[in-house]
C-alpha cells in the first residue's frame, strides 16, 4: 500500500460532521500524538519496559497518529505523497545548507 491508498481507506472510515472539517482530525491528531508520548514517558520513569508488548501498543497509537493526518491531510485538499515529498526535499535542502539540526522554518 502507498500514501495515497492509505489516505483514501481512512477517508472512507472519517465519520465526522462537515463544519468540523480540519478542526476535527487536527484536535485528534493532538490527542493521539500524546498518547504516543504517553506510552514513551511511562517506559522512560520506568513503569513499564520498551519492550515488544510497549512497541505494539504505541505501533497501534502511531497508526491512529497516522489516520488522523491522512485525513486532516484530505480535508485540507493535500495528499500524503505530496507531503512526504515537500518534507523530503525541506530536509535535503537543509542538509545540504548544513542546517538539519537547530529550529525554525527557514533553515
């Protein structure tokens, strides 16, 4: 499967109402990346250890992290492919100007 056949399987499982549109998926995209961070903060003190069951669990939490960007990425008229392409050519830009590490968007 690609990007593009992705974002069309998930936006075929997008049950929200049309006025919430990109306000929807951009709230939940919030939601899972936490629960990403979450999981991770939880081996971090120790609680649990980064093992196969812990990578599942935030494998299955990236993969909400994933279905709500496809559909924030549809809703906003974007495919995946062009957005994976945008961020590769960002960052080989900036790798070439030697400014892949620091902050900002104009690197």
């Amino acid at each position: 499967m690609n990007f593009n056949e992705y974002q069309k399987l998930a936006r075929s499982t997008a049950v929200y109402p049309e006025e919430y549109k990109v306000i929807y998926p951009a709230l939940g995209l919030c939601g899972e990346a936490g629960e990403v961070a979450e999981k991770i903060k939880k081996t971090v003190r120790g609680d649990t250890p980064l093992d196969v069951d812990m990578r599942m669990k935030i494998a299955m939490e990236l993969g909400d992290v994933l279905w709500y960007v496809a559909v924030l990425a549809d809703d906003l008229g974007i495919t995946l492919d062009q957005i994976a392409n945008w961020n590769v050519a960002k960052l080989n830009r900036r790798w070439r100007k030697g400014k892949i590490k620091g902050d900002g968007d104009n690197r």
